[in-house]
C-alpha cells in the first residue's frame, strides 16, 4: 500500500481545522500515539476546533537540530496550537491550550537596562511574553524570566548526553547584568546527574543582585562552590559572578536570568527586562556579549 504523502508545518493549520485528524495522527511518533490515542485526539480537535474561523501562524521556532515549534492562533487570539515538527515532518507533540496574555506587565519593563550575563554566544531556550515560548510565563514571579544554554549544531551538548560535562553550557562564566550590589548567595548544593532534579530547592545554587530603582536580579542553577563574590559586595556590569552549573530544579546546564521587584524572588514579580541597545530577544534567538558593546 502506498504512503499517504505527510502533512507538512503549511498545511497542519487547514488539515486540524478541515477535522483531517487521521493524517495527522498517522505522523505522530510512536511516543505520542502510546499517550494520545485517535480517538482522544479525534475528540480534542473537534471541542477545540468549536467556534474557529482560521488558525494564523504566530511564530516559528528552531529549538534544535531536530525539532522545530509552531504555534497557530485563532482570530480572537483566545486559543492556541502548537505542534512540534521533526525534519521529515514527524509530528513529535500538539499542545492545546488557551493562549495566556498579561498585556499590562507586558508593556512595564525596568528602568534600568541590562545585558545578558554571559561571555559568549548562548541560546535562549525559553523567554518571551507566552507560554509556548516561555514556560515561566503564567507565574507572576518569574514571568520575565530567561532560560539560557550552550548550543552547539543543534545540540546543547556533545557526544553522550548523560555526561554532565559534555554540555556546552556547564562551567561556562556566568557575569553581573548591571552594576550593583550583592544580598543574597545561596551555594553548596550539588550538580544533579542528568535526569535528576532538585525541586525542594528550585533556584538551586543562586545569586541574588540589588541594582538601583529598587530593582533585583538572580542568576539561578549555578555550579556548586563556583561564586567568586560574596553578600555585601558592590559589583559592576560583566563582573564574573560564578560559573554555570546544574544545580535545582534543572534538568541540564543551564542559566536562569530574571529581574524582579523584591530580592525575595517567590514573593516578588517578575519585570520585563530592558535590555541595552534595544534588544528584546526570545527563545530561539541566539545572544552573545558582542551585541551590547
């Protein structure tokens, strides 16, 4: 019998919304077909698709070297659709979900501008103002929030992936956003093999900054008993802080950035950061110092 040709990325949005749920259940991995059956999926699309006129594409991403996001809204910008697409257009996940916007936040960013606190080209794997690009989006103290690696051809890492060292991201210099002040260190947790997690102390090994405007920022997941400063200490833009490690609640090497309004950071909230130079990047894009100087 002859392959049915796959639906490509261009066509996904029509095919969903025309109820061709079987062409596109057949190209999903045998992964997601164990999770989701036809008739889940089937009956999903069908609720979803109650009320749609059309689904336009938002925005493309390339997370790595074998998959690509897309996310598809409707007409009112109510509902969301993303689905993840290999390079032969293997369909590896579908999201549904109502699509969350905090408008007002949104267009409040700090008064002081930053730059990323890094020395090289890193990528940035999570950041933006939704939560298909954004996993720290819907939570108000961590909204604006940055999640950063090493990437490297596709990959974050090199040969075998279970070796911590291996990726690109883990002992990397992890430097101040902006001058300011040192109040709070947390150190001496260890690095989690990889696939494991500490979730009783998410932030893991951190650094915590005071910078003028009443204005904090953390550099989170940081590499046991690598911090060079200590509380109390002024500091200034791209001053070396620590090196980045896989401490917390992280599953490999990698920084998390915010600023926020309390050095309290789960009572505080997130601020939109203003970055030097303009810059407003999100995930996919790839960040190097180079940019701000």
């Amino acid at each position: 019998m002859k392959e049915n040709r796959r639906v490509t990325p261009e066509e996904f949005a029509h095919k969903f919304l025309d109820g061709d749920f079987l062409s596109i259940y057949s190209q999903t991995t045998e992964e997601f077909k164990q999770e989701v059956s036809f008739e889940q999926l089937k009956e999903l699309g069908e609720s979803f698709n109650s009320g749609v006129d059309c689904f336009s594409l938002e925005m493309k991403t390339n997370l790595n070297r074998d998959l690509t996001q897309y996310l598809w809204l409707d007409s009112s910008r109510d509902k969301a659709m993303v689905v993840f697409f290999a390079p032969d257009n293997v369909i590896h996940g579908i999201r549904l979900a109502p699509f969350i916007s905090y408008p007002e936040s949104d267009r409040q960013f700090s008064r002081n501008a930053y730059i990323m606190p890094i020395k090289e080209e890193w990528f940035v794997f999570w950041g933006g103002t939704n939560q298909f690009i954004n996993y720290h989006y819907p939570y108000e103290n961590q909204r604006y929030a940055y999640d950063l690696v090493i990437m490297k051809d596709g990959l974050s890492y090199h040969d075998s992936r279970n070796n911590l060292s291996n990726y690109y991201a883990f002992n990397k210099e992890i430097t101040a956003p902006a001058d300011g002040k040192i109040v709070k260190i947390v150190d001496g947790m260890k690095d989690n093999a990889i696939g494991d997690l500490n979730s009783e102390y998410p932030e893991g090994n951190c650094v915590i900054m005071e910078h003028r405007n009443n204005e904090f920022s953390m550099l989170a997941h940081l590499k046991q008993d690598s911090i060079v400063v200590k509380e109390g200490d002024s500091i200034t833009k791209g001053q070396l802080i620590a090196l980045c490690g896989n401490s917390g609640n992280s599953t490999e090497p990698h920084l998390h950035f915010q600023v926020m309004n309390s050095s309290n950071y789960r009572e505080g909230s997130s601020i939109r950061i203003r970055f030097e130079k303009g810059l407003d990047p999100i995930q996919g894009d790839f960040i190097s110092p180079a940019v701000f100087s």
